[in-house]
C-alpha cells in the first residue's frame, strides 16, 4: 500500500450488502497513518487496542487488524504480540517514499522538529514572564526583520534563526542561548528546507507568519501557558508542513536541502 492523503472513512459495513474489505481497510490503514502524523507520535509509542480502534473508525476488528498489517508491511508499524501494536518510525510524507537518501533526510528533519518542540516551548514560557521591555522590542523587531525578508523575496532563514535567539535570550538565562547555539546551524540548515517549501504555497506562508505571531503575542501579555502552547503548535505545523509537501519538492530542492543535512550533521 502506498500512504496517500487523508481521507474520511465514510464505508460501514452493513449486513448482507456488498463489501470490499480490502479497499475498507488501506482507506482505514490511511486514516490511521494521518492520525499517527497529526498527532506527531514518536517511534516507540503504543496504538490503542485494536477493539478501540475498530470502534473509533466504525469498521470490524478483521477491517482494522487488515489496516494494522498493511502499515506493519510498509515499516510504519510493529506488532509485540499480547502488547499491541507500535508505532515503528515517524510516519514519513509519502512524497519522500521510495528514495532511502531522501526518507532519510526528511526523518532528520523531523527528529530535529521533534527535539525543538520542546526546547521552543520552554523558552517561549521563560521569556513571557522574564523578558525586559527592551527585550520584547527586540523580539518583535525580529520578527519584522523575518517578514521583511520575505516580502522582498529573502528567505529568511538567518532572520528567523535569529529571532528564535532572541526569544531564548528574553529568558535571562544564558544556558538556553547556549542550547540554542549548539543547534545553529543544524537548525539553519533545516529552516531551509522547510522555507523553501513553505515558499512554494501562499496559505504555508500566511501560516508561519500567523504562528510567529502568536508566539509574540503570548510572550508581550505575559502569558507563559499561551506561549508554550503557541510555540510548541508553531514547530508541530513545521513538521506537518513537511508532511505535506510533494513529490516534486522532495525530487528537486527540497531533497537536496534535507540530504545536507544529513551529510553536515548525520541522522
């Protein structure tokens, strides 16, 4: 089975009447691999059961146990038998299927998205409640420096790197600027990717300039719930993003900027 695009599992099944249990379960095994990337979930994590999931998706447990083995088949599961079934590997966007360099290099991205989440949100919090009036100014100075380069056709990965900075020294903790410096070019590098792609829809664009936002908005009310929340939303729609960018992409610039990556830094 080839994963494609989300779609609403709409067929029941219903006694006595026509049914094509093998299309019913890759439209549920799809449903499932979209909700496994929806909700970020990492390698190791368990499924509910597969009773649960039947019910969730208003199919039969021979519907759903088809759909688990299609995505066993594909690597994105595994089964423990009397334990369930696990997620195996970060759903990776069907685009990047096929190229094990490229699968690769999009995992590497997502690990490192996976890791900012959480860096970002807890930097996000910090600076909403310990960032100085002058420090706020240099946030959202930053943030029109990011917008302003993108307006003139910039890509503007160093404005963003250095507004993400800016975020972490409103902490008042040099330890997180130090954090973040490590990862500088690691991120650098995958901001390209994810610029270039996001460069390619308007809607995308309007997306990050919407969750920056917020992020600012959070941290000038003070607001440490709402900033975490807003800066851990930003970097789980960067990775949705990722998700859904196509197999052009993926076959030009976009494979070429996530395989420097790997070739910089490894997976």
């Amino acid at each position: 089975m080839s994963p494609a695009s989300p779609r609403v599992v709409a067929e029941t099944e219903e006694s006595g009447g026509a049914f094509d249990a093998g299309t019913l379960g890759e439209r549920v095994a799809e449903k499932l691999l979209s909700k496994i990337r929806s909700d970020d979930l990492a390698p190791g994590t368990r499924l509910p059961s597969e009773h649960a999931m039947a019910q969730h998706f208003g199919v039969s447990r021979t519907v759903m146990r088809e759909a688990i083995a299609l995505l066993k088949a594909d690597g994105m599961l595994t089964t423990r038998k009397g334990s369930g079934a696990f997620v195996c590997q970060t759903a990776l966007p069907s685009a990047a299927m096929g190229d094990p360099l490229t699968e690769q290099s999009v995992q590497s991205l997502l690990n490192l998205t996976e890791v900012r989440r959480g860096l970002e949100a807890e930097i996000a919090a910090l600076a909403a409640v310990r960032r100085t009036p002058g420090q706020l100014a240099e946030i959202e100075h930053a943030l029109r420096r990011v917008e302003d380069a993108m307006r003139v056709g910039g890509d503007g990965v160093d404005e963003d790197v250095q507004f993400h900075l800016r975020i972490a020294e409103a902490t008042g903790n040099p330890y997180w600027v130090r954090f973040v410096e490590m990862f500088t070019q690691q991120i650098r590098l995958a901001v390209k990717v994810t610029r270039a792609n996001e460069a390619r829809r308007m809607d995308f664009v309007n997306q990050v300039r919407d969750e920056h936002e917020k992020i600012v908005a959070a941290i000038a009310a003070g607001d440490p719930d709402e900033a975490r929340a807003a800066a851990g939303a930003h970097m789980l729609c960067v990775a949705e993003r990722v998700r859904l960018a196509d197999r052009d992409f993926w076959a030009g610039s976009g494979g070429k900027l996530a395989r420097d990556l790997v070739s910089n830094f490894g997976r």
